[in-house]
C-alpha cells in the first residue's frame, strides 16, 4: 500500500514538478480550445452543407454524408499519424508549401497544428451530426413562415433555423468538446510537449507515476466543471420545455 501511495501521490514530487507540468496543461488547453472552436465551425459548415435542398446539390450532400461517415470510424491516432506522415513528406518533397506542410503559425510547432488539423478533421464530423440533429429538430414551420417573410433559403437557415438549432444542441457540443480535450493526449505521439508527455517525462526520469497523476488532476479540474454546467443546461432545457407543453 505505502508503494501505491508513494508512486502515484508522492505529493513532495508534485510540488516540486508543478510547474512543468503545468507547461504541458497550458500547451493542452491551447490545442483544446483552438482545435474545439475549428471543429465547432467546420461541424456548422458540414451540417449546413448536409442541409442543401434539391437535385442540383445531391452530390454536395452525398460527398459530405461520406466524410462524416469515414472520418467518425477512423481513430484520432491513426488520422494522425497518416495526416503529420503526409504533410511532412509532402513539404520535403516540395508538393506542398512548408507554410502548409511544416506549419508553425503564431510561434506553434508542427505537431501542434497536425493536432490541430487531426482533431478539426474528426470532431468536425461528430459535431456536424449534432448540429444536423438540431437542425431538423426546429419545427418545420419555422422554414415557411421564414419563407413567407420573403426570406431565401440560406437566408432563412441563417437568421432562424441555424440560431435555435445552435442553443438546442449546446449541451452535447460541449461534451464533444470533453471528449476532444481528452484525445489531445494523443498527440503527444508526434513529440508535441504537453500535459501527458509531462507526465511521462516524469515517470521516466524519477520512476514515479505521480506526474501523470498530476496531469489528471489539471483535466478533472477542468472537465468536471464543465460536466456541471452541462447538467445546469440540460435541466434548464428540460424545464423549459415543461413549461411550453404546459402552456400548450
């Protein structure tokens, strides 16, 4: 037992080691939110496309049904480790601009925007369904009285459909947005420094777990948070919407 605790709560080592892993939190968060907020507009983007009316944009909606198709069955890791393969030997080869296949935007690493590329790729396909789901949970009649105030199609998505499909699906936005915070440790596969690797670099040098016990610590300090206030908001929901069927 004193083993068990001295490997994973050696709490001298973690003050000790806070600060770096607290680098590696920082550099997580960041992947977190830039890669939540590309998904969450390329999810729109995917589910608006998936929304076109007519024949004409039968292809449009059939090539969108596939990527989400494909890209919500691969593993994040494998996306991965095929995306930064590609991109890195691309710019080698001179196939692509190194802007593009080497990036290193606003100061970032390479690995840092392969995981962010990775992660917008994946999420974007399951945040696309939630949206699609709200979406064609707004009443029809919605549509037509948007029509009849002389709106267009898109104008009509734009400035009615959209706007309530978008609060009615915030709850299971944001455990996407859980769940893609978690897989940003996977990155760490192609030598990005964060929160995960922090911990490892700990285990390795001090033979001692307590690093990454540290590391899941920073997570549950966000992610539980979080859980809560999706509990407030679908309650909220719930009550809401008990109060119009009483009302009906």
């Amino acid at each position: 037992m004193d083993f068990i605790l001295n490997y994973y709560f050696d709490f001298g080592l973690m003050f000790d080691e806070f600060g770096f892993v607290l680098d590696g939190f920082w550099v997580t968060l960041k992947l977190s939110v830039i890669g939540g907020v590309c998904s969450l507009l390329w999810g729109l983007v995917l589910a608006v496309l998936r929304q076109l009316p007519g024949k004409a944009m039968l292809p449009i909606r059939v090539l969108v049904i596939a990527y989400i198709d494909v890209f919500r069955g691969i593993p994040v890791l494998l996306l991965l480790l095929l995306l930064s393969g590609f991109l890195s030997s691309a710019a080698t080869e001179g196939v692509v601009p190194d802007a593009i296949g080497l990036p290193t935007w606003l100061g970032e690493t390479s690995p840092f925007w392969y995981g962010v590329m990775g992660l917008t790729i994946t999420y974007g396909a399951y945040m696309a369904e939630v949206y699609r789901a709200g979406i064609e949970a707004v009443p029809h009649g919605q549509v037509e009285a948007a029509r009849s105030l002389g709106m267009s199609q898109g104008q009509g998505m734009r400035y009615v459909i959209v706007p309530q499909a978008v609060r009615s699906v915030i709850p299971p936005l944001l455990n996407d947005f859980i769940a893609l915070m978690k897989d940003t440790s996977l990155v760490s596969v192609l030598g990005l420094f964060e929160v995960v690797q922090a911990g490892r670099d700990m285990q390795s040098e001090f033979f001692n777990g307590s690093g990454l016990v540290l590391g899941a610590l920073f997570f549950l300090a966000v992610t539980i948070p979080l859980a809560r206030l999706i509990d407030r908001l679908i309650a909220h929901q719930q009550a809401r919407y008990e109060r119009q069927t009483g009302l009906a």
